[in-house]
C-alpha cells in the first residue's frame, strides 16, 4: 500500500477512534448514573460538550508552554493509536504499526504524560503540580505491574514486536494470552485500573482536594484537544490490551466488542470504590499486583 | 551559595474555598502545605453572615420563626423548637403546651435528625469520591424530606415547632406513610453499609486518621458524635431530656476509635436509632390537642427574664440562650452553635499534619455546617 | 513630559504580602498588558448551531454562595439529576459557563463571585436562585447582605422562591436553555457593555475592593 | 561525563581479561549475573535518592550515578548487543547530562541559588536555558523522538536478547523513576511562578549557549540517525565478540533479534503530529488573551505572593512515604552509607564542575579525543 494511502486511511482510523472513545466516555457516564440510581446524560453528550468548548468565545492563557499541555496530551494519543494494529489482516486498520515495536508503545504512552504534565504546569497553578506530583508516581508504581506482563508477554514469543504477539495467539480462545498466562494478564488488568485514572485510583484530578488537577486553568479551544486527547490515549489502550491479551480483532466488530469490555473492567471497579491516598495508591501497585507479575514471568521461565 | 530555603518558600498556600469541591458550603480554610501534609490551616467565616442576632432583636416574636430555621440549612428543625422552647419557658406559655404538641416536637427533631444523617453519611465516602453511596443516600433522605412537605409544607425550611405546641397536626395516614419509606430505607441500607463500611478502601483511608484526643472534649467543649465515637455517653436528649424524650427507650450509641471510621459508624447507628424511635414515638403518641391557646402575635408581650435551652442535633449540643426584656421583640438571643466549636477551633487545631488528601473527608466527619457558624 | 499614555486603569490592586514589585503597581501581578473590551453582539455566523451546543452542555460552577446550596445536592443526585439534560458541576471557574447565586449573597461573598464570573470563559450565565437574589429576600434589612444581585452581576434568570424546589431548579434551567437557543441570554454582553457601572455599583458595597479589573 | 570515562577503562579491563573467564563461568549464577544486579541496583536506589533532592546539582549526581549504573548493566551482559548498548549510552548520557550540567549551571550563575525552592518560573527569563533542559531531560528520559530512547530500546533488547526478565522489568520500573526527577527539574526551575528578586535575571552567558548547541546538535543527529553512533560502536564490539547485535535494515531501521526501531519515521510522525496540532490549536477557536501570572483560579481568593503560590519542596513526598519501608530501619544504615559514598564521589566531581564554559568546552574536546583514540586503539 502506498504511503501517502496509508496515511490517509490512518486519519479516518484517528478520527473514528476520536469518536469511538467520546461515544465509550458517553456510554461511561450513563453506565455510571444508572449505577448511581440516576437516569444519566445522553451518550452523545461528549460531543456536545466537545462542540460547546470549542465554541467558548474567548479563552485565556499563560506562557507560550500553555499550549503544549493539549498537543502533547492529544499527540500522544494519536500516535500511540497509530503504533498499534487494529485489525489483523486489514493493511488499512493496522496504522503504522510496523515502524514500532512494544517498547515504542510503552514509551509512547510516558510521551502524552510528561507533555501534559510539562504544559500544564506553566499555568502557575499550585493544584497543577501537585496533581502532576501525584500522577507521576501512581505512574511509576503501576509501571511494575505492567512492565512484568509486559516482559513476559515479549518473553513467550521472543519478540517486542505486537504482531508476532498477536499471531502467537491465534487459533481459538484457549490461544490468548488471557488464559496462557492469566497471572501476567491479572498484573496487566490491574495496572490498567491505574492508567484508566478510574477510582480508586483518580488521586490527580481529585476535585474534592485538589479541583481538577493539571488541567484547572485549561479552558475553551485547549479544553477541547484535551477531550479528544484523552479519548483517542483510552482507544489505543484498550486496543493495546486487546493485542496484547485477547489475541487482536478480525474485523471492526470484534475490535468494539472486545474493546469494550476492557474498558468496562475499569468502570466496574471505579464505581464502587471511593479513592486512595497516593501513597497507598502506590504501595498497592507494589504489593499483589507486582508479585502476580513476577509469578507471570515465573510462568514463562518454567515453560 | 547555598542558603537555607526559607520558611516561606518550603510551603504552598492554598485555599480549600469557599469556591472549592471539597468544602462542605460557604467557608474557606486557608491552609499551608508542606509536601503533602497541612502544616497549619486558617477557618475563615463571614461568606454567609447575616446577623440573625441582630435582626431577631428587630422583630417580633412569631417573625423570629422564619429567620432562625436559616440557621442551620440542612438541620432547621432544633433552631425552631429551641427559640420555641425558651419563649415557651420565659412566657410561662411552657406549662400549656399539650402532650401531643409535645409528642409531635420530638418526632419532628428526629426525623430532621434522621435526614440530616442520611445526608452526612453519604458525604463521608463522597469526600473520597465514592459517587454511588452518596446519591443513593440523598435519594433515601428525598423520602424523609417527602414526608416534612407532607406535614410541614417546606422540603428544607419547616418553620413548623412554635411557641405554644407545633403548627398543625399530623395528617391522615402519615405514619403509614412514613413506615413504608422506612422500609425503602431500611431495605437500601445494607447495600450503603456494603460499599462503605465494608470497602477495603474506605477503611484504609479513615481508620486512624482524624483521630481527636480524649483530653479536648472538656477543654474544647466538644459534643456530638465526636465525643459519642470516643465510647464517652454523652447526648442531650439522655443527660438533660427535654420533650418527649424521657418516655423514650433508647441508648446512647457509642463506639471507640474516635477516628473518621467511628464518627461515620455512629452516624450510621443513629439512623437506625432514629427510625425506631419515630416509630416508638408514632406507637406512644396520645389523641388531643397539638397546640396551647396562643396570644394575639402582635400585642404578646413577654416578661423580662432569660434562660437557657439546649438540645441535641446531629452535630453536637446546640444551644439558646434568650433574653426578654417585657417588650413585644426578643432582647438578645445567643446561639450556642456546635459546628462553630468544631469548625472552626477543633478543626484549626486539628489540620497540622493532616494529609491534603484527609481534609475533606475530616471536614464532614466533624460535620461543620457553615451557616450555624456565622449565623 | 511624559508623552507615553496614561493607563486610563485605576491602580487597583495591592502586591501580595511581603513582595517588593517590579512591575508597576496593580499591572504586574494580576492584571493583562489590556483590557479587552469586546462588544459582543450575537451576530455571528453558525450562532444558532453554537447555542444549540452551547445551551445543551451547561456547566455549573460548584460553588454554593448560600443556603440554597442545599437543594442543589439533590438536583445533581439521584432523584432529581440534572445530567441527563447535559449539565454538570465543574469545579474551576475556567471551565464552567452557568453561575448560580444561591441565595443571599454576603459582601464578603460578593467579592469572591465577582471574581469567579470574570474569571469564567465568555458565553456564562448567571443564575439568580432564591428571593434573597431579587429583593434581599428575609434579609432585606441586614447589614451584611446585598439586596439586588442584578446591581452588581448581569442575572439572567432568577428562580424565584425560598427555597426553590428542585423541580423549580430543573424549570428554571429549561427556561434559560431556551433564552439561550434563542440567543436571547446575553447577561455577558450587557455586562461587558456596561462594565463601569458595575464596577461602580460594586466598589460602592465593598469598602476593602482590592480586586483587580478583568473581564474576559 | 567525568564519570562516563571509567566505563570505558571498565569496557577495556573487562574485555581483555574477564569475557574469558566469565563467559565460561556464564551457567548458574555467574559473577557477570551479580554484576548486573549491582548495576541495576544502582540505577534503582540512585533514581529513587535523586527524587528527593532538594538541590539541583545533588540531583543530577544522583541520576549520574543511576546511569552508570545501567552501564554497568549493560557491559555485565557479555553480548555484543549488550556492550553496544551500554557504549550507545555512555556516550549519549554523556551528551545529555552534559547538557543539563550546562544549562543548570548557567541557572545558578545567573540566580546564584541551586534549591529548587528558590528559583522558579524561569522560563520567562532564559527561554533558552529552558529549551536546553527539556532537550535534555527528554532525551534522558528516554521519551521516543529523541536519541535516549535508542539507549533504552537497546538496553531492554540485549537483557531480553540474554533472558534476564527480572532486570528487564526492573530496569523499566527504574526508568521511569527517572521521570519524576525529570519533571522535577524543569518544573521547579523554569515552569511555575517567577519569583520578584528573579524578574530582572538574564539568560544565560553565551559561550555557555554555545556549549549547549554544541551538545544539543549531536543529541539531535543520533535521534534522528542513531546509526551514526551504534555502527562504529557495533566495529568495535564485533572486535570483542566476532557477531554484530544490531542489524540495519534501512539508512534509519536498526533490528535486533527482538524488535526494530525506525528513528526517523518516529521523528517525523512527533514532528508533523505537533505541528499538525499547533495548527488545528492556534487557528480553531477564540484567540486565547494571555493573562499575567498570579491571574489564577484560587478558590476566588487573590493568591499571595509568588512564593506561595509554587510548589516546589518536597515535591514527591508521597512518593517518599509510600516508600518509607524501604528507606527506614535497618536499610538505612545501608543506604546512608550509600549516600556517604555518593556525597563523596559527587563532592569530589564538583571540582571539576567549575561553571566555567571553558572548561566545559575543553572537557568535551578532551572527551572526544580520548574516545577517538580509543577507537583507533580498537
């Protein structure tokens, strides 16, 4: 295929992932009242609230690093999304995904972090690096978890590269890596829990302690790329894990489906939990989660 | 070339309101931060002052009534019956107020004690930004609520307990009304204990912090569950009992720990308490008149004196303290406000070394009502 | 002489405690190198797809000004939540668009939500709830209260009542997302139009002003 | 980048006398196991002991001492994909933290503190500083378009490459560590609220400048190239070892038995997503008004000074309690030896830390020279 197709196909893939993850968000918050006993926000409502911040008639800013907050939040996203395949087989849904391998992805998730944190701490905002502070080592702390299946994931086909991990699991269900290796996919799962920022592990934008975290003096045209930023980063995430774990999609439909119940497990567990000081947030990566990732490499080394 | 960083530049200032999430209405509390930890904190009050003390002086009796109930927004119903109670006392009127007026005072005070709990249980796990338990328990609070607009005609304000008795009586039907929500209520209940005292987080987060020492309660004057949650019996409506409350059978609910654990959990025993003593009161309430023969509101005149009333509400021991001088207007009345003890000297006291993440859920714990503050 | 023009501001603002400013008084710290005034009539293109979006994602600042904080819990919970017409609370004045003044408003609490409305991004509605906002309400002869908001804040609706029920919350924001769609709710214009007098009017209530000027 | 030069008598010694003899040893646990672990740990208790530096020459001691030890970690490898990495990031560490040993300093020639507490907001005042040290911190967290992720990808490919999994995972948990004293130092230095005494401070003296470009060039070359280095180094270990690690599949594509990195494409997509977004930021919407720096939202107080308003000390303290366990007790007297240690060797580099650009500039050439000789030696 030739490049400059690619690319195209490439946007449209951003641009219905951007919608894809503001239509999850939508479903999100309904999924979230009704739990809570309430009727809840239509599913469209992301895009509304999209629409109306970026038609907010002014906007205010501070230094000239103000502006890097939302393009390396949303440029974070969207080349993480395109470092990861989609659906196997379709050269149009696979993105770039050949030019990167896992470390790249791993990586490339710190870039959306730091950019953010680096942006958003030039407002001069107190509750911007204090959030910051907190995020980044919830940040380190799930790292472990995660860089353990991470290991052992790369460890059983002796390669980084995505594609040779998802063609290892193909064939049927009992191929995933899910049932393969559950303990490195329970690691996996639950540094998911503190990427997704869902409780009880939303200590950075915490509006009871500190309202709302990096993004309080964001507004209007910056708030926007933020949103789509932040739909886009929880798309390739999901897509990520159902590379790594559920053995990839064949076709568009089994990518939403399986997309969405990754997601979902974060939800469930956010709705019912209030959330942790950073402290034991980080200490808890640290304890059973990291041992279930260590018995995960364990795993592949006796095999 | 290297200098000592100073004092100043080691701490952030930051201000938990009064435009702030995490704060429970209009105060604010200036605070210093060192790492993560509070290493001092300021109360600061006057967002919400109106000088009802002031402005009771400047009206007569029965016009008193609607102002005091602001008060305490969430809670209005022990401002009501105390004014009620000392005029009821200064006037000689007391000896008048028919058993029933009387029956119905308390079962007004503990279904405003009831919601009022409803509400603050939820806001112990919803500063930690638990969403689900704190919707749950407003809804349920709707229903006590549903049945005050039934009797009283107000959600929030009542302005129902008045010199003499209450204003009118119980209508038809209203204690089986009020069991069936009962039943909702108890029915949601264990659902509420399930994700709040029984989640591993929760109990990370409020074992053993906010913990208030023993020696404060006398030097400080605490009251309330802060005291009760240090296994320390001690409520109003047991140690000096006022209304109805002496034919009443209960204990006062006590626990050990005085953390933020053991201030919710008493919390969550008084809403049980209350129920069974609404229904106690419902079962034990005699048929007859519910107010004495009131004088003309615009000529009455009370003679000079002064006194003091007390009662339990939710948040500790509120007080009155009313003096007549013979005219047709109230001399001066000073209320004795429990949240003003606890908000604004225990909490000072309290925020060194708090963790920044602790103050919100300390706040609720304390139960700080801003309004009853400033008055 | 000094042919530079004069700032036509007033110096205003005082430098924070113990801070020796370089910049000239009132210009350094807090105040923008202008003041934008922008006339803003609602004569754009697109403007009634704009306030399509804009009235369906109303976002209300968290700050309860008085007791009628106390029915907005239950508007925002359970029973009564008003997410489902596309509203929620947003705790930063920076990304909020609706202020309710509930209920009576002290000075002192005056002075903090003139400073979040100014600090709020442009189209924002101000929302007068309660008795106390139109008239002083019970407390029309305390000495500590205002009695008309509309003096000091452009209100574009007031819900009447004290306290308004939730279901009166719910009709009064129905009310005001039709103004809106209709591109009738325009408080921030006339406040911007008339930003003097409203200076005016609130530097004569509050006697420490020590706020500095700002409007966008 | 003093202590960058060790490595290389270090990679001299260990190849002439130990490959031998602990290539065979290689089994059970080997000595060369141990020395990974050593150097792991180092780079561990170093990163995790910059992060709570309140002084920023302390700190990027610290994170000296951590990166040498992921040298040590890569030589005791004992592959050729190894000795490549650990060679690729002396010499790019070397270049980064050159960098931000630059630019701090010509932040504390021009202030005339080094706590964190002190300065702030700099950003206003020596932009250039500031692009220097988020070049630097970028490449030294190891954040993909520049040249410190080829380090990380070949170290994590050569432990995977050797089977060492634990060191892998370790070693990615290590790194991004280094994130928070990353974050850290540019945040509490350049971002944030400018302080008074600060508002008339000048950029920093030019022939520093100077000596930041002439660092930040090559950081530049290798991150969109980073063939240019890892060839000549590839030479020399192949002397050593006889196989390549590193294969190159195009001008930019560098391959090991694990995965593949394209540097240029990665660079090209950043580059052309950042503008691409710039755009769409500066163009949609309404035009932003800047507002002055205390103009915050604060609850609707007026913030107070400057001062107050930064936070800056003690900036991961719940990182530090979460680890307390780890810190206290009887691992403290450990630890605190450690640091005597680290103090002393910090101490005894500072001398050659003068501030001076001249300096500087000499020990790049001096550097430069020693390297080439060493690889003519080769």
């Amino acid at each position: 295929m030739p490049l400059g197709v690619k690319i195209a196909w490439s946007l449209v893939g951003v641009l219905v992932a951007i919608a894809y993850g503001l239509v999850i968000a939508g479903i999100i918050r309904k999924v979230m009242a009704r739990i809570q006993g309430r009727i809840g926000p239509p599913v469209w409502q992301q895009f509304i609230d999209l629409g109306k911040v970026i038609f907010q008639r002014t906007a205010t800013r501070h230094g000239w690093m103000f502006y890097l907050a939302p393009i390396f939040r949303a440029g974070g996203g969207i080349g993480l999304y395109l470092l990861v395949p989609v659906v196997i087989g379709v050269p149009a849904l696979s993105n770039f995904s050949f030019d990167g391998d896992l470390l790249l992805v791993m990586y490339f998730i710190f870039f959306g972090s730091l950019g953010m944190a680096l942006g958003a701490a030039d407002s001069g905002h107190p509750h911007s690096p204090i959030g910051i502070s907190r995020g980044l080592s919830q940040m380190t702390a799930y790292e472990l978890p995660f860089a353990l299946a991470m290991v052992a994931m790369a460890a059983e086909v002796h390669s980084f590269s995505i594609h040779d991990i998802i063609m290892v699991q193909q064939g049927g269900i009992l191929h995933w890596n899910i049932l393969t290796n559950p303990l490195a996919a329970i690691a996996a799962f639950i540094a998911f829990l503190g990427m997704n920022m869902y409780a009880p592990f939303n200590i950075v934008g915490a509006p009871q302690e500190i309202p709302v975290g990096p993004p309080t003096e964001y507004n209007s045209v910056f708030l926007s790329l933020m949103m789509s930023g932040r739909a886009i980063l929880a798309v390739a995430k999901i897509v990520l894990y159902m590379d790594l774990f559920l053995g990839g999609a064949h076709s568009i439909l089994e990518a939403f489906v399986k997309t969405f119940i990754i997601y979902f497990w974060s939800v469930f567990v956010g709705a019912v939990f209030p959330r942790f000081r950073t402290e034991q947030a980080v200490r808890f990566f640290l304890g059973w989660p990291t041992v279930a990732g260590i018995a995960g490499v364990l795993l592949v080394l006796i095999r | 070339m290297t200098t000592e960083t100073s004092e100043l530049r080691r701490r952030v200032q930051l201000w938990f309101g009064p435009q702030h999430p995490g704060i429970t209405g209009n105060m604010s509390v200036q605070a210093w931060l060192e790492g993560d930890t509070l290493t001092a904190g300021v109360t600061h009050v006057g967002y919400l002052h109106r000088g009802f003390e002031k402005l009771m002086e400047r009206r007569r009796f029965i016009q008193s009534f609607p102002i005091v109930c602001r008060i305490c927004v969430p809670e209005p119903d022990t401002n009501e019956y105390l004014l009620a109670a000392g005029l009821d006392e200064l006037s000689g009127l007391a000896a008048e107020v028919p058993q029933r007026g009387r029956w119905i005072r308390t079962l007004v005070l503990e279904m405003s004690r009831l919601q009022m709990n409803l509400m603050t249980l939820g806001g112990h796990i919803g500063a930690m930004a638990m969403g689900a338990a704190p919707n749950w328990l407003i809804a349920l609070r709707d229903l006590v609520l549903d049945r005050f607009e039934e009797l009283t005609g107000g959600r929030i304000y009542h302005m129902f307990i008045t010199y003499g008795g209450v204003r009118r009586d119980l209508p038809e039907g209203f204690a089986e009304r009020m069991e069936a929500n009962f039943r909702t209520i108890e029915e949601k209940l264990p659902l509420v204990d399930n994700v709040i005292f029984d989640s591993s987080v929760f109990r990370k987060r409020a074992i053993g912090v906010g913990v208030v020492p023993e020696e404060w309660v006398d030097e400080m004057s605490l009251s309330g569950p802060i005291v009760r949650a240090m296994g320390i019996p001690r409520d109003v409506r047991k140690d000096f009992p006022y209304e109805k409350y002496p034919e009443l059978d209960f204990e006062v609910v006590t626990t050990t720990g005085s953390d933020i654990y053991a201030r919710a959990w008493i919390r969550r025993q008084e809403i049980a308490q209350s129920m069974d003593l609404i229904r106690q009161i419902f079962r034990k309430m005699p048929e007859g008149p519910y107010c004495a023969k009131l004088p003309n509101m615009l000529t009455w005149t009370i003679p000079p004196g002064q006194t003091y009333v007390r009662a339990e509400a939710t948040r500790g021991e509120m007080g009155y303290y009313v003096v007549t001088d013979g005219s047709d207007k109230i001399r001066r009345v000073h209320v004795r406000a429990p949240s003003y003890v606890h908000g604004v000297a225990l909490l000072e006291r309290m925020i060194p070394g708090t963790n920044i993440a602790d103050l919100a859920p300390l706040m609720v714990s304390l139960q700080v009502c801003p309004p009853e503050m400033e008055r | 002489m000094d042919t530079k023009p004069q700032s036509t501001l007033p110096v205003l603002v005082e430098p924070p405690r113990g801070a020796e400013p370089h910049a000239p008084l009132g210009r350094g710290y807090f105040l923008g190198e202008t003041r934008r005034q922008q006339p803003l009539p609602m004569r754009e293109s697109l403007a009634k797809i704009k306030n399509w979006f804009r009235a369906n994602s109303l976002w209300v600042m968290a700050y309860g000004t008085g007791c009628g904080g106390i029915e907005l819990r239950p508007l925002t919970t359970a029973r009564f939540d008003f997410e489902r017409f596309g509203m929620a609370m947003r705790p930063t004045a920076r990304q909020s668009n609706v202020l309710i003044i509930s209920g009576y408003l002290a000075v002192k609490s005056l002075k903090r939500v003139i400073r979040a409305y100014e600090q709020m991004p442009s189209p924002k509605w101000v929302v007068g709830l309660g008795s106390c906002t139109i008239n002083g309400g019970m407390y029309w002869d305390s000495y500590n209260t205002i009695n008309r908001l509309d003096l000091y804040l452009p209100v574009d609706i007031y819900i009447a009542g004290c306290m308004p029920r939730p279901e009166a919350l719910l009709a009064g924001f129905g009310e005001l997302m039709a103004m809106i769609k209709r591109g009738e709710a325009n408080g921030w214009n006339h406040y911007l139009e008339n930003f003097d007098w409203y200076k005016e009017n609130q530097k004569k209530v509050i006697n420490d002003w020590n706020m500095p000027d700002y409007n966008w | 980048m003093i202590s960058k030069l060790p490595i290389f008598g270090l990679a001299a010694v260990v190849a002439r006398i130990a490959v031998p003899t602990l290539a065979t040893a290689a089994g059970s646990l080997s000595a060369a196991h141990l020395l990974g672990w050593l150097g792991g740990l180092t780079a561990f208790g170093m990163t995790l002991l910059a992060v709570f530096q309140e002084d920023m020459k302390k700190l990027l001691a610290y994170s000296s001492v951590g990166q040498v030890g992921y040298v040590v970690l890569a030589m005791a490898l004992m592959t050729p994909l190894g000795w490549t990495a650990a060679l690729y990031y002396a010499v790019n560490h070397f270049l980064f933290k050159g960098l931000l040993f630059l630019a701090v300093a010509g932040v504390i020639y021009r202030t005339g503190v080094r706590t964190f507490a002190d300065v702030g907001g700099l950003i206003r005042r020596m932009p250039a500083s500031f692009i220097a040290v988020l070049i630097g911190i970028i490449a030294l967290a190891g954040v993909p378009p520049l040249s410190g992720f080829a380090g990380k990808w070949l170290l994590y490919e050569a432990l995977m490459d050797k089977g060492w999994l634990f060191l892998t995972a370790f070693m990615m948990f290590a790194s991004v560590i280094a994130f928070l004293y990353c974050f850290r130092l540019i945040h509490s230095i350049f971002l944030g609220q400018l302080k008074d005494e600060h508002r008339q401070v000048r950029e920093a003296p030019w022939p520093l400048l100077l000596a930041e470009l002439l660092m930040i060039v090559p950081i530049l070359v290798l991150s969109v190239r980073p063939r240019v280095l890892v060839e000549p180094l590839q030479h020399l270990v192949t002397g050593v070892f006889g196989v390549p690690g590193v294969r190159f599949a195009s001008a930019t594509t560098m391959t090991t038995s694990f995965g593949y990195f394209n540097a240029a494409a990665m660079m090209a997509m950043v580059v052309v997503l950042v503008v691409v977004l710039l755009v769409i930021l500066v163009t949609a919407g309404a035009k932003p008004t800047k507002v002055n720096q205390l103009d915050i939202v604060y609850s609707g107080e007026l913030p107070p000074s400057p001062e107050e308003v930064q936070y800056a000390w003690a900036f991961y303290r719940p990182y530090e309690k979460a680890f307390a366990p780890l810190l206290k007790a009887r691992v403290t007297a450990f630890w605190n030896g450690v640091v005597d240690v680290v103090e002393g060797i910090a101490d005894a580099g500072r001398r050659f830390y003068t501030g001076n650009a001249q300096t500087y500039v000499l020990y790049s050439v001096l550097f430069i020279l020693v390297l080439a000789a060493f690889g003519l030696a080769r």
